[in-house]
C-alpha cells in the first residue's frame, strides 16, 4: 500500500517534471514574441509573459473584479430554464403523435431528447429561487426513476394502450413539477396539433 502509493507520487512527480521540461523548451514557440521581447530587454525577464495581439498593447492580467463582471456576463446569455422547457413541450408533443402512427424509433428519438432536456432544466437551476425556494432534484428523481421507466418500456414494447396510459400519468407528473414551482397554469395535456410538420411522423417502408 505505502509502495503504491509512493508510486503514484514519484508518477506523478515525473510527470510534472516531464510536462514542466516541454513547456519550458516550448515556449518561444508558443509565444514567439513575448519571448524575443524578453531576450531583448532582461531586465524584464522576471515578468510573467502575456498573451499579446499583433498590433495591440499587452493584455493586462484580469483583476478579481473584471472576472466576476465576466461571470455575471456568462450567467446572463446562458441558456435559462424556460428554453429548455419549450424543447421539452416540443419533443414530447412529438413523442405522442410518433407512437401514435406506429413510428416507434421517432418515439424513442422524442423520448431521449424530451428527458434530456428535463435533466438539463433541472441542471441549469437544481433549486429554482423565484418566491420560496423548490428543490427540482428530488421531483425530477421521483418522475425519472418512475413514471418514464414505464413509458420508456411502453416504446421499447411498441404496446400502444400502454403507451397512452403512461404518456397520460407522464403529463400529470409534468404538471406536478410544475405546480411544486409555483407554476400550476402550465397544465400540460395531450396534444391536438404535432409541435412540427417537417420531418414524416410515417413509420419508414422497412419497419
Ligand atoms: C423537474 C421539474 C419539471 C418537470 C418534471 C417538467 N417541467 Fe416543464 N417546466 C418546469 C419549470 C421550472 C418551468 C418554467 C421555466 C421558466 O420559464 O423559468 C417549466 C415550463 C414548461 C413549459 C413552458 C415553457 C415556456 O416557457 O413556454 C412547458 C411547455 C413545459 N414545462 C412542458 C413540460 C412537459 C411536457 C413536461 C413533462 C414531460 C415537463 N414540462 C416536466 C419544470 C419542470
């Protein structure tokens, strides 16, 4: 055990030797003019090098506020949760009007994008905080290990009845989601109208 792990110390310490020696050695490659301009000038040798544009000053190194500007920036144009939600509303509309013309691969395709975009809402905000505060982890849990267990095997059986029972119990536990985020006019039901017309909800000649 102490061997093993001396091992993977003297590993591990080999390695950084090794990657410290290449970068070292690389470095007038990687930044051919910081390096000329250090050759030339030794007294500025002991500065850490900058990446620099041709043409434009140096970069000055980001200061701690400039970085948390940058996250506040990156939190704004990231992706929220009712985009993710809208292409939930879009894959499960498909879902239902695939299964029902028989076309079962398109089901399953609707089904795995419809449940991935759930895990991704869930994973943009685990704890929504508008108003109290609702924990989406132990919900999503309950419906994800539950309900479309069923009606994934419901597609994989390509059993319809089966299908539109679960399908139904699924959009009562959307809604449960929902109500639990102070949502509850977001009453999902079964579609009238498929979400797209575009791509053929016929099952393919071979099937
Ligand atoms: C884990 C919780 C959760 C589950 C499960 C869930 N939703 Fe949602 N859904 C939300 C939240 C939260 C919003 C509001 C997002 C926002 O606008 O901030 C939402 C919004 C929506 C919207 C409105 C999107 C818009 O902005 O127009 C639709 C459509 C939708 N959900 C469909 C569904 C369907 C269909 C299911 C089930 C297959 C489902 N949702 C399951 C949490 C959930």
């Amino acid at each position: 055990m102490k061997c093993q792990v001396k091992r993977q110390t003297l590993g591990a310490l080999l390695c950084g030797v090794v990657l410290g020696g290449l970068l070292v050695s690389q470095w007038k490659f990687i930044m051919p003019t910081t390096h000329a301009a250090q050759e030339q000038a030794p007294a500025q040798a002991q500065q850490p090098p900058q990446v620099q544009t041709p043409g434009q000053p140096p970069a000055a190194p980001e200061t701690p506020a400039q970085m948390q500007a940058d996250i506040a920036r990156l939190n704004q144009i990231a992706v929220d949760q009712d985009h993710t939600m809208i292409d939930v509303g879009y894959h499960f509309t498909n879902l239902w009007f695939a299964a029902k013309q028989g076309n079962w691969p398109l089901a399953a395709f609707n089904f795995a994008e419809a449940r991935k975009h759930i895990q991704w809402t869930v994973d943009i905000h685990p704890v929504r905080r508008l108003g109290e505060p609702v924990d989406l982890v132990p919900i999503w849990d309950s419906i994800r290990n539950g309900v479309l267990v069923s009606l994934k095997a419901s597609i994989d059986q390509k059993d319809e009845a089966k299908f539109e029972s679960t399908y139904k119990q699924t959009l009562t536990a959307c809604w449960t989601c929902h109500q639990a985020s102070h949502l509850p006019f977001l009453h999902p039901v079964v579609p009238t109208a498929p979400a797209q017309t575009i791509i053929s909800f016929d099952p393919l000649p071979a099937e």
